[in-house]
C-alpha cells in the first residue's frame, strides 16, 4: 500500500504491543507492523518476562520498555502514560492478529474522525478461536452491550486504534485482561464516535501459550463488568436487586398475610418478620439507587467535560483521497 495519500505528515502513529514471554511471536509482530507501517514507533512494554521477549524485541527494531506491575492493565496504563500520539495502535504481542488491517482501520478512524475502532475476530480456525472462548466472548460483550449501547460485537478484541482524546481521556483502573472491558465500557458510555472493522483472527504458532486463563479471567471480567453496572447504571443496579429481595419477602409474607386473614392469628411469626425486614431492604436498595444515580449522572458529566477538553482525532479533509496513512516516525 502506499502509504502517503490521506494523513498529513505532521500527525503521528504509533503501535502499543504490551508483552508478557512472547520471544516466539514478538520479532513477527514487529516485522509485520514495520511492513505495514514503515514510519511508525513500534513500542513493546514488557512485563516482567522470563525469556528472551526483551532481547528479540529490541533486535526486531522495536521500542522496549518495561512495567513491574504484572497484568495488562497495569501494561495499558503506563503505555497510555508514557506515550504522546495522533492515533494509537493496541495489539497482542501474541501474532494472533494481522498486521495489514492497520492501515484500514486508521484510514477509518482518519477519514470519520473515530475516537476508536474496533478489530472484530473472524477465523475459520477452531484453534484459534474455540468454541468456548466464543461463547463467553457473546455472552459477556452481550451483557455489556445490552446495558450501554449494542455498537460493537467483539467487546474482548485485543486489536484496536484509539486517537489521543480516548486515550489520555480513559481511567485505565483494571489490572488485567479485563481492561478490554473498560475500553469499551469507557467508548460506550461518553457515547464517543466509534467504529469496528472484521479483521482475521489465526492460532498461536507452535510453541507459544496464551496466557488468558479461560476461567478465571472469565470470572474477572464478569466481576468487572458488573462493577462497571454497579457504578455507571446504579438505579438499574440496586433496582434489579431490590425487585429480587421484594419477591422474595412476598413470597415469604404472602401465606403468613393470608393465614391471619383467615385465622386471625400470626402464626409464623419469624418468617413475618423476616419477609418484613426483606420488604424493607428492598425499598431502601431502591431508594440507594435513586441517590447513586444523580451522583454518577455529575461523575458522568465531570468526564465527559475532561474528554472535550481534549483535541478531537485528526480528521481527513473532505474531497481528500483515502488511502493509507503516513506517519510521522
């Protein structure tokens, strides 16, 4: 492709690979960028890896720098720190993902001024992608998506391009794979101008492992998710959670109502108060709800207003040809 008909020289790209024992992939991962992107940094941040990442890195010609915290969301927070850029490119260090949608996927932040765009896996391959990992891919991007916006499919990729105002506008709070979730919690909820390109998605060469453990990581990001309920949808939250103790203390109080109608008597009178004391747990998660909500409305509105603070993504003048990016090394 060539690569000097749509960004101007003065707006800068780079790669953000985060690494953990990945000398059979990274100098691939790195060539692959390099051939698409000829003149954009390729940053590599290693955390704490005990084989030769470090060394086949630096060899392949990239950036190497190190993060002690262990966890890619410690990873994602100190290159979003460290790194000043137009438009970032975040990928795996694993070559799971192809280096030649870069260009497009920069081409479409570029030409519609895209705070992010997603790269949505597609593989034919089962070990590349398996049938479990699948499912709980839909399950929980269904979660999310159901809460804050059905505008992505792919809520776990690991394949993205942010511009500048996503990037040093994002809290980056998790610790590990679950900062996925974050991206996408983050884009949703500010309601930023997103887009998501299918991108083909192969399995591990031999003798690399993942390092995604399938069920507890699972379980994290679950967690996070509805952390992530719990602080920007509170009245949906504590709502859903009083509606389930309210039927529950009806269904505990209703036959004790109707044996005192019919008797005259309280004749359980510990299953009363008990459905009396759910009854009154249930308002009083509802009312915390109410409460919580105005307060996460002004947490809303406090970042929402440091997001606009920052410039808007480059955006390619109109009537200009789309092509793919030149960058500023």
């Amino acid at each position: 492709m060539d690569v000097s008909k749509s960004f101007s020289a003065d707006i800068k790209v780079v790669v953000l690979v985060p690494c953990y024992n990945e000398e059979v992939t990274i100098a691939s991962v790195v060539h692959g960028f390099r051939a698409v992107l000829p003149n954009a940094p390729i940053y590599v941040y290693d955390n704490n890896s005990t084989d030769q990442t470090v060394k086949v890195a630096r060899e392949a010609g990239a950036i190497v720098r190190s993060e002690s915290l262990q966890g890619k969301g410690y990873v994602i927070r100190r290159m979003f720190s460290d790194i000043d850029a137009d438009f970032y490119i975040l990928v795996d260090g694993d070559a799971t993902y192809e280096a030649a949608a870069a260009p497009d996927m920069l081409n479409m932040a570029y030409a519609n001024g895209l705070d992010m765009v997603n790269g949505a896996r597609i593989t034919d391959r089962v070990d590349a992608y398996r049938r479990g990992h699948v499912l709980g891919n839909k399950v929980l991007t269904g979660l999310v998506t159901s809460v804050f916006g059905r505008r992505l499919s792919d809520m776990l990729s690991g394949y993205r391009v942010f511009s500048r105002r996503f990037v040093k506008s994002f809290p980056a709070l998790s610790s590990g794979f679950e900062t996925e979730t974050e991206f996408t919690v983050h884009a949703l909820e500010l309601a930023m101008p997103i887009g998501e390109r299918p991108t083909r998605y192969v399995e591990r060469p031999p003798g690399s492992a993942s390092k995604l453990k399938t069920y507890s990581d699972g379980c994290r990001i679950l967690g996070m998710i509805i952390n992530l309920v719990k602080q920007e949808r509170p009245l949906m939250f504590f709502t859903i959670i009083g509606l389930i103790v309210l039927i529950g203390g009806i269904g505990l109080g209703l036959p004790v109502v109707l044996d005192f109608f019919r008797t005259g008597l309280v004749q359980r009178l510990p299953t009363a108060v008990l459905a009396m004391g759910m009854v009154i747990l249930a308002v009083f998660s509802m009312g915390c709800g109410l409460i919580l909500d105005s307060v996460a409305l002004g947490r809303r509105e406090v970042k929402r207003l440091a997001y606009l603070a920052l410039p808007a993504p480059p955006r390619m003048a109109e009537g200009q040809a789309t092509g793919s990016p030149q960058v500023e090394a």
